[in-house]
C-alpha cells in the first residue's frame, strides 16, 4: 500500500513536470509572434486587405489561458479617403484553464479598447465591406457538412462565469459619399460587471452621435440576465436618459428619458418590452411592446398610454412675417416628392394608443382613442375617437400602400361640437356658429399636400343648430334696403350687431378637384328663410354661393305685430370673398320690384273696388 502511494506521488509530480517543462518551452522558447506574418499573409490573400499588429502578440498559460494584442489595422479597399478602415488599440482576453475541463466557462476579463471603424460608401457604390467574405466564401459542397453536420449540437455550458467586460472609446464614422454626408458615432463605454448564467449583472454605457442636422447623447444602466440554457436574455428596469440637440427642434435641443424591461426569447424569436416610463417635451407615455420577428414579416404589437400632448410647444418658432416672406419662394421651388408607402408591407401591426390630450395648431382635443391594424401593406384605422369642443369626432380610414402612389379611404363624424371655437381655433375663421353634427366619407389617391385637395372624392351633410351666421345680419340689410326705398336715408345708421341668428342650417355636399359643392343649403329662423346653392374652392379658399332669402315674420322681431309687406318675397342674396374674409350681398333690385309690384296690385285692387268689384 505504501509503495503504491509512493508511485502515485511520483506518477503526479512527473505529470506536472512534464506541464511544467511544457509551459517553460511554449513561453520561453515558442515565440507566438512567429505567427504574424502567416496571419497577415493569410488576410492578404482572402480579403486583398493589408493587415498590420503593432505591437508583439503575448498570451499566459496557466492559470489563465490569455492572449493581449494591440496596435492593430485593416486596410479600406483601394481608392478610399481613409487608408485603415478597422484600428484597435488593444484587446485582452484571459479564460481560467482548469474548469474548461468541466465545460465551464470563466473569464477573467474581456476588454476591447479604442476601436475606431472608418467606414465609405463610394459614389459608384462600393462600401469598406466589400470584398471582406473573400473570393473563397461561397457554400462548401455539402458532403463537408454531411449527415453528421445536420445532427443538433450536445454541447452545452455547465457554467459561465466573467468577472468583467470593457469596451472603451469606440468610434464609427460612417461616411456617404453619394449624399455627401459623414455621421459619427461614439461608445465611450460599455461595460459589464460580474456576469453568471442565470444572474442579474450589471450593464452600463455612454454613447454620442453627431449627424448632418443633430447630434446625440445617449447613457443608460440597468441589470443583464441570460437564462442558464443560453435560451432568454433578460433586461431588467434599464434606466436610459438621451439629450439631443439641433437648430430644427424647440429651443435647439430635446430631453427624452425613459425606463424600459426587456425579455428575448431567443429560441421561439420573440421580444416583449414594458415601457414603465417616458417622458420627453413635458409628455408622460407609458406601454408595452411585444415582437415576434422569427417569420419573415415579423409581428408587432403595441400599447401606448400618453398624457398630455401640446405639439405647438414642439414646433420651430416663427422667425417672424418678414423672414416668412423671404422663405416663400424657395418652398415654392421644392418639388413635393410622393411618399413610398411600399416598405409597409414588411411588417405588421396590431398599435393601440390612448392620449389624454392633444394641442396642435392651437386645436384642443381630449381622450383619444387610436386602434390601428396593419397587414400585407394595408393599414386600417379600425377606431380614432376624440371628444372636442362639447362634442365628439369618430373616424374609421384605411391607407393601401402596397402601390408606389397611396391609395385611401375614410368616413369621419362629428357630433354636438361647438363649430365656432372649432373653426376659430382650426383655421382662424369666425363666420359660422352653433351646435354642429357633421358625416362625411371620402377617398383618393396620393398624400402630396396639394394632390390631396384636388384627388380627394368625398360625399357628406351637415346640420347646426341654435347658431348663427357671424359677419352679416340679413334683415337688418333688408329693412335698411325697404326703408331707403321708401326715402328714409338714414335707417340702419348706428346698428353695430353683425350676426344673423338662425334655429337650423341643413345641408349635404360632395367635393371634387377640391371644390366643396352645396346644393341645398337651408336656413330656417324666427324672421327669415334662407335658401340656395354655392362651392366653396378649398384650394384658394374661394366662396361662391347664390341664395334666396324670405322675410316669414315681422321684419321688427319679436315686437312686430303684423305680418311684414315682403312677407313671401324671394329677394337674391351673394356670398363671395374668402373663408377668412366672406362678402355678403343682398339684391335691392329684387326689393325695388317686388315694391313695384306691391303698389302696382295696391292700385289694381282699388281700380277693381272703384268699378263695382268686391
């Protein structure tokens, strides 16, 4: 038994020995650089690249099994503004020997230091990529891979354990010669701390990019877990806060912070992320975002919840009328380019959004409802519902971009809306007044500004009650027209209310080559009666209506006690001008007939009286 001990002893001290005299051979006498010039041929050959290492290649054996490199360049392809396209400055890598005998993984540590990526697009489109799969990349024949390749990989990890990860002062510049425009980004850091299979480590960056129009700061932390099978990656309550700043945004720069938990199911291809909060421009959102993008038009589906919404506050600042002015030429000159709605159709969507609130164009609106269903290029607004002004809109409208020119169609409603301030506020028009329900459908073709008005085919009617006409007040012109008839010149003089008040307005209308067409506008009041036909052009905002107005009362109100002498009389009335700036004309020549008229049957009936008639 003893003997036996002894052998084992010295069986073990020679295996150590033997390790031990391995080890001194490999360090002292194997020089690693000797492999240099056969790795940078090897690139040459491959790639047509030229691969340079500055620095001496040097790695450690035991316990860790290492390598540090540094000081190393690719080449860009022949003809490029930038002789490197890849530059790092050193890479470390340490593995604990021993336990990889067990299929565990430890690492000591990983760092990648100042990597710097030049990367061009030339105008005849060649990139730095080019060229970098080789000439022999093409597909093995497939006796290489065999039945025995096709068969599922056993292997597996009994542990992974890495006591950091670094990567500092990344740099990729990525420049586009064929828009003549140079982005470039910059990761300051990433890092990882103490990382196991199954444990949350934490995670950690700072990352700017500086873009033709805006540039970008962007840093965030937060807890990384990778499920034991290497099946689910886990991030877990990632704080993140971005600055970004630029002429075309508010005040030149935007705030936007959010905090999101995220979950990859690598092995059934699905993403689920919870947005626990955001805000960015005094707006508050939060929501949810579930992914499945293992098919080859993946599926997105999102909830939004977002509180108050005031869009002005987001928008450039006026420079001021002058500056407008001088502007106006050049935005003539821009050729309007038609959307391409194609690239719809390589995903689809489920989006429901709730907002409390909406400002834009100084418009007010509340309780938004937006549910949204996008398939095979073919977006439907199944639900968009909002209240406004004491009342309510509700719409339903699908967008086809599966043509190269968007096709749609809509049918919108208003209910119980207050239609002056609605107008005030919308288009800075004070003309109409009332209580306003409103049904309209519709459908074109192009999502040019201007191809919208003129494509657009709509069908519709209207109905305001309890309203007024602002702007005009058509029986005081009438009595004005009556009395100045009859030698009174100053009648009128001093009246200041320019309104006509009605109980009803009816009417239906289609559009077409963007001209709205009334045909049957009616007006019904206490004192007259308004009827007729007109267009209103929403391209020039011209108007052009020819009316009937009827005196059905006393022309006096509510105070008159006979019945007026134009009672029945259908007198010609104009309305020309703008939206803006509307111009109303009444045709006195009809009154001075119809007054005529009214003395020429006086004197018939007193001739008829005076010859025996009763």
């Amino acid at each position: 038994m003893e003997s036996a001990m002894k052998f084992l002893k010295w069986f073990l001290i020679s295996i150590l020995g033997l390790v031990l005299a391995l080890v001194v051979y490999v360090t002292v006498i194997f020089d690693p650089n000797d492999f240099k010039p056969q790795i940078v041929d090897l690139v040459k050959e491959q790639t047509g690249r030229e691969l340079a290492i500055g620095s001496d290649l040097s790695w450690t054996f035991f316990p860790t099994l290492g390598i540090k490199l540094g000081n190393i360049t690719l080449s860009n392809p022949e003809g490029f503004k930038n002789a490197s396209m890849v530059a790092v400055n050193q890479v470390v890598a340490e593995v604990s020997l021993m336990p990889l005998l067990k299929k565990e993984v430890e690492i000591s540590q990983l760092n990648l230091d100042g990597l710097t990526l030049m990367l061009e697009t030339q105008k005849d489109g060649r990139t730095s990529f080019d060229g970098l799969a080789g000439d022999n990349a093409k597909a093995e024949p497939s006796s290489q891979s065999g039945a025995e390749g096709s068969k599922p990989s056993g292997a597996s990890l009994a542990r992974l354990d890495i006591g950091g990860i670094a990567i500092t002062n990344t740099k990729i510049t990525n420049i586009d010669n064929t828009t003549q425009t140079e982005q470039v980004f910059a990761l300051k850091e990433l890092t990882l701390g103490r990382f196991q299979l199954g444990e949350f480590a934490p995670l950690k960056y700072q990352f700017t990019a500086t873009l033709p129009d805006m540039s970008v700061l962007s840093q965030g932390e937060g807890q990384l877990k990778v499920a034991q099978d290497l099946k689910t990656i886990t991030i877990n309550e990632f704080v993140v806060d971005n600055l970004v700043t630029g002429d075309g945004l508010p005040n030149g720069r935007l705030q936007a912070d959010l905090t999101t938990s995220l979950v990859v199911a690598l092995e059934k291809q699905t993403l689920s992320l919870v947005l626990s909060s955001f805000s960015a421009a005094n707006i508050e959102a939060s929501g949810s975002l579930n992914v499945a993008y293992g098919k080859k038009v993946p599926n997105v589906i999102a909830k939004l919840e977002v509180g108050d919404v005031d869009l002005d506050t987001m928008l450039p600042k006026q420079e001021g009328e002058q500056t407008e002015q001088s502007q106006q030429p050049q935005a003539d000159k821009t050729v309007a380019v038609e959307p391409d709605l194609r690239p719809m159709k390589s995903v689809n969507l489920d989006v429901d959004v709730r907002i409390k609130s909406v400002k834009v164009a100084n418009l007010k609106t509340q309780n938004w409802v937006m549910q949204l269903v996008m398939n095979e290029g073919i977006a439907n607004m199944k639900q968009l519902s909002a209240d406004l002004y004491g009342g309510k809109i509700s719409a339903s409208a699908q967008v086809d971009g599966r043509n190269k020119v968007a096709s749609y169609q809509f049918d919108k409603r208003l209910s119980g809306v207050d239609i002056r301030a609605l107008l005030i506020d919308m288009a800075e028009v004070d003309m109409l007044d009332g209580t306003a329900n409103f049904n309209v459908a519709g459908k074109g073709k192009s999502l040019i500004p201007d191809n919208l008005k003129k494509n657009l085919l709509a069908n519709g009617k209207f109905e305001i009650a309890d309203g007024a006409i602002h702007g005009v007040n058509i029986p005081q012109m009438i009595r004005q027209a009556k009395a100045k008839m009859g030698g009174d010149m100053t009648s009128g003089v001093g009246a200041t209310v320019q309104k006509t008040d009605f109980t009803s307005m009816t009417g239906s209308f289609n559009i077409a080559k963007g001209v709205v067409s009334n045909p049957d506008l009616d007006m019904a009041s206490p004192l007259i009666r308004l009827k007729g036909a007109g267009t209103a052009n929403i391209i020039n905002e011209a108007l052009d209506y020819r009316l009937t107005a009827s005196v059905v009362g006393s022309l006096e109100g509510q105070g008159g006690d006979k019945r007026d002498a134009l009672h029945g009389v259908e007198i010609p009335f104009a309305i020309s001008g703008t939206m803006s700036e509307p111009k109303f004309a009444l045709d006195t020549k009809a009154l001075l007939d119809s007054k005529l008229k009214e003395e020429t049957n006086k004197l018939k009936d007193s001739l008829f009286k005076k010859l025996g008639g009763s």
